[in-house]
C-alpha cells in the first residue's frame, strides 16, 4: 500500500513541483551568504595550553586534588580484594553498635553487617579487577553498544583479565587506607538514621569522583536533569564547575580553547549581571540571576570536557533514556490520574476534564518541551546503532515520548516536534519528507478526535488560556515598548511589580508566556543580542557538525532540529523560570560547541591529565 502510494507520489505532477522548488531554492541557497555564515569556519579560536615545561606534580596541585587523583587514578585495576578489606571494615562498627546495643541497634543493623561481611568475602575470592569482571562480560556487550562505547565494549586487556596478586600489586598504604576509610563510614552508619547516611555518603561519593574526573559530573548532569530536583542538578552543577576550574587554572592538565560561541556566552552572563545591578526589585532576582549564572558557567564546563566523538554518543543515548524514565512516568501519571492538574492549564469547557501530565518537570509545556529532544534524539539512534536489540530500544523510548506528549496536550511542542522532524528531514534524510507528508495527510484517520480539536484550536480566541496568553502578550509589548533599553531585571517579583501596571482585563501573569519577550524586559536589548548570537553560533556549530561527523550525522542533526523545536514552543511559553530547563538549554548549548570540537580531535583519547 505504502510503496503504491510512493511510487504514484513519484510519477506525479506534485513530485515534479516539488522537485523543480527544491532545485530553485537549493541554487540559491548554495550561493547565498547564510550558508557560508553556517557552514565557513571562521570561529575565534585561543587555546590555554599546558606546555611540557608546565607538568605540575601532586604536591604542587594541592593536597586534596592530588590525593583524590591517588585514590581514584588505578581504581579500575585494583585488585577486589582492597574493596573487600572495605566492607569488612564497614561491617565492624555496625556488628559492634549491635553488640552493645549503644544506639539501639536492631536486627536491620545486623543484617547489614552480615551483609556487607557477605560482600567482603566475595569479593576477596574474586580476586579479579574490577575491569577484567566488567571486559568481555555480557553487561559490557549490552551498555557498550547501548551507550556507544565501541572502545569500551571491544576492548581486550589481557592485562586487565590476568588475575591480580594483591600482595604485590597492593602497597601496604592502600590496605591501611581502605580500612580506615571502612571504619569511618560504617561508624556513621551506624549512628545515623538510614536516609541521612546514604545522602551523606553519596555527596561524598560523587564530590570525589567529581573532582576526579570532570566527566563524571557531566554524564550525571546528562541523566539527571529531568529526575531529581533543582537542589541535587545545582550540587553537580557546582561540582562540575569547581572540578572545572581547578584542572585549567589550578593543575592545569585540561586545554581549553576560547571560542566565538564563548564569546557570546561570556556577554550573556555579564548582560545577566548588569540586569541584576539596575533591577527594580534586586532582593527577589538575587536567586533567580544566580541559578542562571551557575548554569551558564557549567556551559564551560560541559564543553570543554566532552572531548571525542564517543562522549558525544554517549551523552546522546543517555539523554535517550533519562527521556524514556521521564515518559513513562508520564504515562503512569495518564493511566492512574496520580497527579495534580492546574485548572489553568487546560480550558474544561471546550476540552472537558481530566487535566494535563506533567511528569517530573512540573508543568506540561515544560515537559513537551523536554520530549522534543527526547523524541528527536530516539530516532536519530535509530539511524546510529547497529543491533536489532538496540534499535528496537530507541524505536521504544520514540514511541514512548511520542505518546507522552500527546498526553501532555502541550499545543506548542507538538507543533514543535512536528516542525523539528521536517527540520531533521531536511537536514539528514528527505525521503521522510514523503512519508510526512503521507502521516499528515492519514493523521486525521488515526489520532483521536480530542488531541485534533486541541491543535486545532491554536490561536483561537473562544479558549481561555490562548485568549489569556494574548493579553498576557499585549501587556508585555507594552512593557517592553517602556523598558526595551536596560529592561527590568530577572524574577518573578521585578515582573508583576511592573506587569501589574500594564495589564489587559486584570489577567495576573508571572511571566510573559514568551521567552523571547521575557527575556527582553529582564534583560533588555542587549540580553535579547546575546541571546541571539548565542544561537546563532549554536546552529552554525551543529551544521558544520553535520557536514562533517559522517554516518554520525543524525545526531547533530536530531539536535539541530530539536532546538528548532525549543525556540518554536518558546513562542508560546516561557519555560526558563523552570531551572532544570535552563540546566538543560546550557546543556545542550556546550553540546553543540563540543561536536563542533570534536570533529578536530576526531575520535583522539585523552590522558589521565585530560590532555587531547
């Protein structure tokens, strides 16, 4: 049927209009100024170089820096039996704390002794290092290809398979370390209640590994961003911004090359600042301008540490599956009615009752804002990966965002997903460009007749929240006619202090349901520039990654047309007082400029320095 329909498509009068449009605008595209802005790599380029003369010891690096490097740098090929002395000594204070009943011990401190006694003797049977277990093994086959780790996945080491003999391997140092380090954490174990100790021990954790490698706080920022709360993304984010800064101006083992994108990026942050200086209402913008600057400044972080191709793909396949955990949750909250709905958000006159899910982002234009990457990045991995096994799986997290956000009922990001596949299309396959055409002409057969009616009713004014959203408009042109030089400065209080003053038919508001528009009367004219060149250079680095990443294409393709899919929903909202969404745009905004990167140090490896 479908081959049928193509096949006639081709012979057809359209197919040559088609054609001979495609050609036109494709000669005058070739020739015009736009693409060579795009496509011409002119950026400013200054590299902060770590000279041979410059090695700096651990001494010289600083205490805590250097130990973190001591404990962390052979972790991967130390024998389990230095992980065993570990728990043994963690079980000692919780068998003890049961003994002599000094807290009240009870029998779930005992069997957590047991256990951790339990894992201690595995563990030093084994004998084995902790990348022989995880090399050839099925685990590493399956997240190896699911997460693109070809090198990892592939990887043979014969070293790494030998067994370890840990009276030789092992100095003296590190035994006595592990064992300290047991005893004090199972002492606080023992004398903290469960939750407190497992936060306590987690920050720990992850602050080391953090500042160990700086990666590791980028992958988990990459993961994490749409699950956990603002408070935990603001601790990585911080982390990974201190981690940052000490490897390029403390230790000085990371290169860090300045470019125009930075440029841009640093004249947005001191536009940030300056709106926070003439604010009108200082004390209530003071969180708001410092959440956006951490997050601007984890821009440099994030791009500087994505170093090859391979991070690249990684970052990609686990935004794919943070985006699954965040749709299937969406569609339990659908299924169950397990949420709380805003009678603001959907006018139940015209579309009934039920209210709209908003996942774990809190607000449903919120959350189909986020699914357009999820949904765009899910078929590009279509085109990546090789297995059957996993190509299935992103044909699952697709299909599963795809059913999130029609639940979501977020009118803009549908028309944003919609646009951003036909940019896709454009960008890396235009065969879907009929096939989109044959879904859009068969959608109306298909989808049901409420989420019809709902994108149907764009811009009409009979639905209260649209008819909120223009006077909400209209007062912000107002504003913006009055304050578009230094404009008023960020927060929800510098806001309605003004909109109040401007408002159609008293509608309260606490933004202007536009980002471009908000981001004018926060930070006036100049904001709104900074922003612009931004994006800008954000585009210019995903197309050139598109001319020249290869079969790899589909991702800074699926990115590109995903953004394109952000600006069009910030049409008509504005997402940016959710923080984990300005986490998420920065984020993305170092991603392109590191694919951009990437294609000089191609698939080049990195030194435990962090060199490239």
């Amino acid at each position: 049927m479908v081959s049928t329909i193509i096949n006639f498509y081709k012979h057809s009068v359209l197919c040559r209009m088609v054609n001979w449009v495609i050609r036109v605008i494709r000669r005058f595209w070739d020739g015009s100024f736009v693409k060579r802005l795009m496509f011409t790599d002119f950026g400013l380029n200054k590299r902060f170089d770590r000279k041979d003369s410059d090695v700096v010891s651990r001494e010289a690096r600083g205490l805590l820096v250097g130990y973190i490097d001591g404990v962390f740098s052979n972790i991967l090929d130390t024998s389990t039996r230095i992980f065993a002395t570990f728990f043994f000594f963690f079980a000692i204070p919780l068998m003890a704390e049961t003994a002599l009943t000094l807290h009240g011990g009870g029998v779930l401190t005992f069997i957590g002794g047991l256990t951790c006694l339990g894992i201690a003797g595995v563990l030093w049977v084994l004998n084995r290092t902790p990348r022989a277990l995880y090399t050839g093994s099925f685990m590493c086959k399956l997240f190896g290809g699911l997460f693109l780790l070809s090198s990892v996945a592939g990887e043979e080491s014969n070293a790494a398979s030998a067994k370890v003999e840990s009276d030789l391997t092992i100095p003296k140092s590190a035994w006595l370390f592990y064992a300290a380090l047991g005893l004090v954490f199972g002492g606080l174990a023992a004398f903290m209640d469960a939750m407190g100790f497992v936060i306590f021990a987690g920050g720990f954790a992850g602050f080391m590994a953090v500042m160990w490698k700086t990666e590791i706080g980028v992958f988990a920022l990459a993961f994490l961003i749409p699950l956990v709360p603002t408070n935990i993304i603001v601790g990585i984010s911080a982390i990974t911004i201190l981690s940052f800064f000490v490897k390029v101006f403390i230790t000085r083992t990371v290169r860090y090359v300045f470019n125009l994108t930075d440029l841009f990026v640093l004249m947005y942050a001191v536009v940030l600042m300056y709106s926070f200086v003439i604010s009108i209402y200082r004390s209530g913008g003071v969180f708001m301008t410092g959440m956006h600057l951490l997050f601007v400044f984890m821009y440099f972080a994030v791009k500087s540490t994505i170093r090859s191709k391979e991070m690249v793909f990684t970052l990609f396949a686990l935004f794919a599956v943070s985006g699954l955990l965040v749709a299937l949750f969406g569609i339990y909250q659908q299924l169950t009615g397990n949420f709380t709905p805003a009678a603001a958000w959907l006018d139940e006159a015209m579309f009934g009752g039920g209210g709209r899910i908003y996942s774990t982002l809190d607000n449903p234009n919120v959350l189909g804002q986020y699914l357009i990457f999820t949904i765009l990045i899910a078929f590009a991995l279509l085109y990546i990966y090789k297995s059957k096994l996993h190509k299935l799986a992103a044909f699952g997290v697709m299909g599963a965002a795809g059913l999130c956000i029609l639940f979501s009922q977020s009118r803009g990001a549908w028309l944003g997903v919609i646009i951003a596949i036909g940019v896709f299309a454009f960008l890396y396959d235009r065969r879907l460009i009929i096939l989109g055409i044959i879904a859009l002409l068969f959608a109306p057969l298909l989808i049901p007749e409420e989420i019809i009616m709902r994108f149907m009713s764009i811009g009409d004014l009979t639905d209260s929240s649209t008819l909120f959203r223009v006077h909400i408009w209209q007062a912000s042109m107002l504003m913006i006619r009055d304050f578009w030089i230094s404009g008023i400065g960020l927060g929800e209080g510098a806001f309605t202090r003004i909109y109040n003053m401007y408002a159609f038919n008293a509608v309260p508001s606490p933004h202007s349901h536009n980002l471009y528009m908000q981001i004018i009367i926060d930070m006036g004219i100049a904001g709104i520039i900074a922003f612009t060149m931004v994006l800008v250079c954000a585009f210019k680095n995903m197309f050139l990654a598109v001319k020249g990443m290869g079969k790899a294409s589909a991702l800074p393709a699926a990115l590109c047309a995903a953004m394109v899919g952000y600006m069009i929903q910030g049409l008509t909202d504005n997402t940016f007082y959710n923080y984990r969404i300005v986490a998420f745009f920065w984020f993305c905004i170092a991603l392109c400029a590191a694919m951009k990167q990437s294609l000089k140090t191609g698939e080049s490896k990195t030194d435990d320095g962090g060199r490239v």
